[in-house]
C-alpha cells in the first residue's frame, strides 16, 4: 500500500471511530454562521475533495473524513480566515491532490487561459475566414455565369485526375 | 480433448491471423485495382468476424454455465448472481468488453463493408485495410494482454461475484450502447483513411459517412445518458455527471461525432469542408480509441475504471502510432481534395454559423480533454499531480452552452448562401418575448431558481435562453414547412433530416433546462427515531420503521420514509435501502427515488441502528428538473432516428450533382 493511500486509511478509519457516532447535519452548524459567511463555506467545501469518495467534493459527500473537513472549514471561516488561506492550509496538510483544481497560479494558469485563449484566437481566425475572398460588394454572392462554371470544372476535374494519376504512378 | 475455452483462444488466434491478412491484402489490392485480391481480403475480413462472433458466443456459453476453470468467469460472476447480471459480466471487466468491443468493430466492419454502395467500390479496400488494422491489434491484445478464456487452477466452487455497483439494469444496457457508439465511430474514420488512400472524397462518400456518424451519435448519446442514469440511482450522491475521466472520455467523442454532423451538412449544401470532415471523423474514432485506452489503464483514477493493467500502454502506443500515421497521410494526400467552387464567400450564412458551431464544439472538447489530462500533465511539469474535478469544468461549461445556444438559435434562422434571418426582427422580438414570458413561467411552476448571486443569475440567463433557442427552432421550422410543396406526408417524408434536426436540437435544450435546474438543491441529513418526521420543501417525510427484504441475490435493509405534508401528491414513501450481497462485505446504497413531473425527492440510507433498528440517519435531497435530463434523451435518439431515415438528404448534394 501506498504511504499515502495509508495514511488517508488512517484519517478514514480515526473518522469512522470519532464522526459517525453521531453525524452532524451540515445545516445545523452553517445555522450559526452569517450569510456571507455561509455561502464563503459552501464555495470552499464545494473546492476541497472527498478523501475517500471518488469525483465528489466534501460538500457533496457524508462519510465522516468529509464531515470534518467540512466542520473544519467552518471553524476556520469563523475565525476570519480567506479562502486562499484555508485552501493553502489544507494544501500543506493533505497535499495538492486535496484541491479540486489547481489554484490559479504559476504554470497552473495554463489550463485555466488556454480555452479562453482558444475561444478569442479560433474565433479571429474564423472571422477573418469569413470575411475573406470578398471581392466588391454583397453582389458577387456566388453568382457566375455558365462558362465560368464550366471553366471551373474543368479545372476542377484536371486537378482531380493529377492527383489520381500521381498516385498510381 | 479440447474444450470450449481452448477452442474460444483459438479461434481469436485465427482471427487475429486473418484480419492481418486481410489488412495488408485489401492495401495492395487496392492499390494495384487487384480485384481478387481484394475480394479474397474481404472474405477474410468476414471470416474473422464470424470467428470473433464463435468465440464470444463460447465466452457467453461459459458465463451462463458459470464455468469457474475460467479466470474471467471466476472473477465477474458467483452462483448467486441472476440471469442478467450473468450476461452482463460479459462486458462487466477488462477481457470480456475488450472482446465485445473487438466483437462489435468487426461486425460494424462487415456491415459496411457489405452495405457500401457501388459508387464506393474504389473505396472499400482501403475501408476494410483501415478496420482490419485496428482489428488486428485489438486480437492481439486479447491475446496476450487480455485474454477472457485464460484459465483458473485449482477450478473454485464459487466465484468472487460482479461488483456490486454494477448490479443494475441500467448497466446491463449502458456498456454495450457506448461500445456501439465507439465502435460506429470507426466506420467513418475508416472511410476517412480511404478518402485519404483514394485522393478524393468521391460521390456518395458523404452519405455513407453521414449514416454511420448518425448510428454512432445515437448509440453514444443513448450510452452518456444511461450511465449518468445508473450514477444517479447507484452511486448515491444525488447527481448524475460528475466529470469523471471516464464520463469525460465519453463525452470527447460525441462532441466530435456532432460536430462532424454539423460539418457534413456543410459539405452536402455548399461542397466546402471535405477535408474538415475528414479530420472530425478520424479525431472522433481516436477519441472514442483514448476513451478505451482511458478506462483500462488507470493512468487516471475514475468510478467507471476497471483496476490497472499492462494494456494501458499498448493502447496508447497503438493510438500514437494511428494518430502518427493518418496525419501524415493527411498531409501526404489532403492538398488534392479540393471543394466545390473556388471562390466561396462564406459571409453572414447559415453555412458560417455552422462552422461556428464546430468550433464551439472543439473548444468544449479542449476543456474536457485539457481537465481529464491535467493531473498527468501537471505531474510531468511541476513534479505535483493536480487534480480536476468538477468546479474546473463547471467554471466554463455555462459560458460554452450560452454559447452553443446563440449559434443554433441564430443559425438555424440563417439561410445557406444568403444573409438574413428568417422571420426579420419580428421573430427576434417574438422569440425574446416568448422566452421572457417562458422562463417566468417555468420559474413560477418549477420552484427551481437558486436563492442568489451567481447561481440565480446563471439560472436565468440559461433558461430564457433555452426558451429563446427553442422559438428560433420553431419560427424556422414552421417557415421551411410552408416554402415545401406536395401533401403534409410528402412534405415531412422528404424532409425528415429536417425534422429530426429540430427534435435533437430540442433534446439538447431540454437537457440544458434539466442541467440549469442541478444549480439548486436542497438537501438535509436527519436522524430518526421510529415514528418520527421532518419537512423538506413543504414535504412530510415520517419514519416508521426498518424492514429486511430478500430481492434476488440481494438483502435489503430497507428505510421507508412516508411522504406527506402540502405538496404531497400521493407518491406513497421513499425507500432508501442498504444491500447486502452474498459475495461481498460492505454494503451499497440502494438510493430511494420518488420522481414527480418538477422535481426529484432522492433518498440515502446514511446510517442505522443495526442492533435493534430503533434509530435511522438519512440524507434528503430535492432535486428539481433531474426529470427533463431523462427526457432529453428520448428527444435526441428520435431526432437521430429521423435523420438516419432521411433518404433524400446528402443525395441533393452538390457533390451528387457534379459527379
């Protein structure tokens, strides 16, 4: 077994033996906090990752590990603490693989520029696509006259046949 | 003597030998117009399949007798396991769906190789090399890396038993229809690769393409939607996709087989995009290749994951070798596949918002297969694994559909060649009152919007757009109505694409609808003594007491919770319920689901007393509009069907008309 894995097996059976005597419902405790203060806990729970689940956060999961993640991310919201600082606490704590995703910071804002980049770089080119081969007005739209038609099919088919020929040898 | 399991091995060594055969001699033979060569390639190809075919029929036999000596068998089924679930352990684990995918491929490759049409005579060699090759591989992996007839000694009295969370209906039926989708997806690759062998996408291409694309669309469709269903009634969290590696790798392909659709409907009117087609249909078959390769290899960790094994690396470094050389026979052979007319101005059209949607598609896709490779990538660079779960990819997705929703509002009120939207600004203020109107309404009756901040803001933009989309639809499907001619069954028998355009297109605003709902949940966690209750959402939930009950190879603990209270309707009680199945220690969630039209009331049996079952801990959800997901599904398959039925579509196309 991993050493990490161990120690997560650990942390799961201590919670098993201490949390599930008595699950507390998480309304009840985000009851004694503010709104502000309450929406703050609910972001970060929803960003800290179920140790012993698979794809869940601690906000969406009960097993006890979860429940004291979360009574801890309460306790620290109480006390005044931000959220890059309670993220970073758990960070050091459990290690990276606690996040959900990568803190936007250093080489980690790759993933989070490159769709946005992709999205603003496509979308230029592909206006410049549109846009180009326009020759004068609106009026051009794909109006030709016969012989250009046939002009352009010849071509075509001359074309075809080169690429045909030249690949059977 | 030899048994059935020995004669299973060698039959797929047969096949193996076969496909390779065929591979390389449908290559030359095409290439030399060698028709022999080519025919007797072909049969080769058939024969392998049918051995395939034997085999898993063998493998199948074996299940059901439940034949231990078999490794495979003794691993995925035990005596207690019901009809079903024995069937279903066929593609339960790594060598059995390995084999159905191989099974599959080689069907799909006969079939098309028999249903090509004579215009794509020239093509079909290079078709059956493309198929064959990957065949080929796949038999050798079920060789040597994963053979499902590898045997068991000493031969046990009992098997190890199916995992439990796959003892569900739905996952009788999930694993198949995504292998089909997978699968179909390699027919239009394939005639991708012959188009590329060929130099020419020639006349008739396009529609064979379009049908397979359609038949693969709608098997991974129908699969995606199946398997968020089983994660929403197994797994027990209340939520249906939860961007896991293996979801996530489903999902890659389908964005391409749609935006190949979008882009062969390009091509069949105006006779642009032949060599975008050609790259969305090979990017389509390799996503559906890593997707594969993504759930054997544990290189990310997943639910759907089957445990870690050597073939991880030998699907990928197939794939790479795939990729490596279609790209080069792209760039070999692409510059010789010309479009229709020279000089296309593609300006302010419907075939312009077409490509906009291709590439909206793609951007999706980059985010899902840049958040599903993050954790490797961010080891190789930084030394950390970083993991990416769900708030990453909810951070873009809401902009993404915004998106999607504009282009197929505003494309589909486009006309092909022409600027100008059908029903002028009229229909603008129509659609956007409507949708106004609409979303108030849905508001009103659902119960559905969050309390504030992002989430409500998200929820509204979201639903009076998906509102306004489904007007645009309606506006031009009612106008292109009135421009056909001829009685309304002529009308619609010759217009059937169209039809089934608009009701996948509405498929896909109802599943946004139902996804805008997941923005609120309500949910609590209560511990109950017998004959308590607590109120949920105007809801009555009492407890009265435990109850054991035997279903099939499963005991349940059982927690009903009766529902009354001001919404109640009726709905009797919600059974939440802990199994306990003869084979395995723990026990799983049996998730108790009442389902009205607006929302879902979702119960877990977190907790209960088990010396004397005096006391219960349940967790309660409310999730609204989880109903319309379910329904989007049945709207994006018969859209498919609609279309696949379309006889006429693709025919009209330029291309037809030169050849």
């Amino acid at each position: 077994m991993k050493p990490k894995l161990f120690v997560i097996y650990l942390l799961w059976l201590s919670g098993q033996l201490f949390g599930s005597l008595r699950p507390e419902t998480l309304s009840r405790r985000l009851g004694e906090l503010s709104l502000a203060d309450k929406d703050r806990v609910l972001d970060i729970a929803d960003e800290l990752r179920c140790p012993t689940c698979q794809g869940l956060s601690v906000l969406e999961s009960d097993v006890p590990f979860s429940l004291q993640i979360r009574n801890a991310v309460i306790q620290q919201v109480k006390e005044g603490r931000s959220k890059d600082e309670i993220m970073q606490f758990f960070s050091d704590r459990y290690g990276a693989w606690i996040r959900r995703q990568p803190p936007k910071a250093g080489f980690h804002w790759s993933i989070w520029l490159l769709p946005w980049l992709g999205l603003l770089l496509g979308g230029l080119v592909l206006l410049r696509f549109f846009r180009s081969g326009v020759t004068g007005s609106g009026e051009s739209l794909a109006r030709r006259s016969e012989d250009e038609i046939l002009r352009e099919l010849d071509e075509r088919l001359a074309a075809l046949r080169g690429v045909k020929n030249g690949g059977e040898r | 003597m030899m048994t059935m399991a020995n004669m299973g091995y060698f039959l797929l060594s047969l096949a193996a030998v076969l496909s390779a055969y065929s591979s390389l001699a449908s290559l030359w033979g095409g290439r030399r117009r060698d028709e022999r060569l080519v025919s007797s390639a072909t049969r080769a190809a058939h024969l392998s399949t049918a051995g395939v075919g034997v085999a898993s029929i063998f493998l199948m036999v074996l299940l059901l007798d439940r034949d231990y000596s078999l490794a495979y068998i003794y691993k995925n089924t035990s005596n207690d396991l019901p009809l079903r679930y024995t069937i279903a352990a066929f593609w339960a684990s790594l060598e059995g769906s390995h084999l159905l995918w191989t099974l599959l491929l080689g069907l799909f490759c006969s079939l098309a190789l028999l249903t090509a049409p004579l215009s794509l005579e020239r093509l079909r060699p290079y078709v059956c090399m493309a198929l064959q090759m990957v065949l080929t591989w796949m038999l050798y992996l079920a060789l040597t890396h994963s053979n499902p007839f590898a045997p068991m000694r000493p031969i046990p009295a009992n098997g190890q038993g199916l995992n439990a969370l796959l003892q569900n209906p739905y996952m009788v039926i999930h694993p198949p229809l995504l292998f089909l989708g997978y699968t179909a997806s390699g027919i239009p690759f394939a005639y991708a690769i012959a188009a590329l062998c060929y130099g020419d996408v020639v006349s008739g291409w396009l529609l064979t393409v379009r049908r397979w694309a359609l038949v693969a669309w709608i098997a991974l469709s129908a699969g995606i939607f199946l398997g968020g269903r089983w994660a929403y009634v197994e797994l027990g969290w209340a939520g249906y996709w939860a961007w896991d590696p293996v979801e996530n790798s489903s999902l890659m392909p389908w964005l391409f087989l749609t935006a190949l659709l979008h882009s062969l409907s390009v091509q069949a009117r105006v006779g642009h995009l032949k060599r975008l087609g050609i790259v969305l249909s090979c990017l389509a078959f390799f996503f559906s290749f890593f997707g594969t390769f993504l759930t054997r290899s544990g290189v990310v960790s997943s639910v759907h994951s089957f445990a870690s094994s050597p073939i991880g690396p030998n699907y990928l470094s197939f794939l790479f070798v795939l990729m490596v050389s279609a790209g080069a026979l792209y760039l070999w052979r692409s510059p010789g596949i010309i479009a229709n007319q020279m000089d296309k101005v593609w300006g302010l059209s419907r075939e312009s918002a077409l490509v906009v949607a291709q590439f909206l598609l793609a951007v999706f896709a980059l985010v899902v297969f840049l958040g599903t490779l993050y954790p490797v990538i961010s080891e190789a660079v930084t030394g950390v694994r970083f993991n990416v779960q769900a708030p990453y990819f909810n951070s873009f997705a809401p902009y993404i559909g915004a998106l999607i929703m504009l282009v197929i509002g505003w494309g589909n009120l486009l006309r092909y060649r022409r600027a100008g939207l059908r029903g002028g600004w009229r229909g603008q203020l129509a659609a956007w009152s409507f949708a106004i109107l609409a979303a108030g309404l849905f508001a009103y009756l659902g119960g559905v919007f969050a309390s504030s901040g992002f989430r409500l803001l998200a929820q509204l933009v979201g639903t009076v757009l998906v509102f306004w989309t489904a007007a645009c639809l309606v506006i031009e499907l009612v106008g292109f109505m009135r421009e056909t001619r001829g009685s309304l069954s002529r009308r619609i028998g010759r217009n059937l694409a169209q039809l089934g355009a608009f009701v996948a297109h509405l498929g896909v605003l109802v599943a946004i609808l139902g996804f805008l709902g997941n923005y609120r949940g309500l949910e609590t966690t209560k511990t109950l003594n017998k004959g308590e209750s607590f109120e949920l959402y105007d809801y009555r939930l009492t407890f009265e007491a435990l109850r054991w009950e035997q279903v099939e190879n499963a005991l349940l603990v059982e927690a009903p919770l009766r529902i009354s209270g001001r919404r109640a309707r009726g709905e009797g009680e919600l059974v939440a319920a802990r199994a306990k199945y003869p084979t395995k220690e723990e026990l799983f969630h049996e998730v108790g689901l009442v389902s009205t039209f607006w929302h879902d009331i979702y119960g877990i049996l977190v907790d209960y007393d088990q010396a004397k079952g005096e006391h219960v801990t349940v967790t309660v959800h409310i999730n609204p509009t989880v109903r319309l997901v379910w329904l989007s599904v049945f709207l994006l398959v018969l859209g498919g069907i609609l279309c696949v039925l379309d006889r006429y579509r693709g025919r009209r196309s330029l291309d037809h008309a030169l050849a």
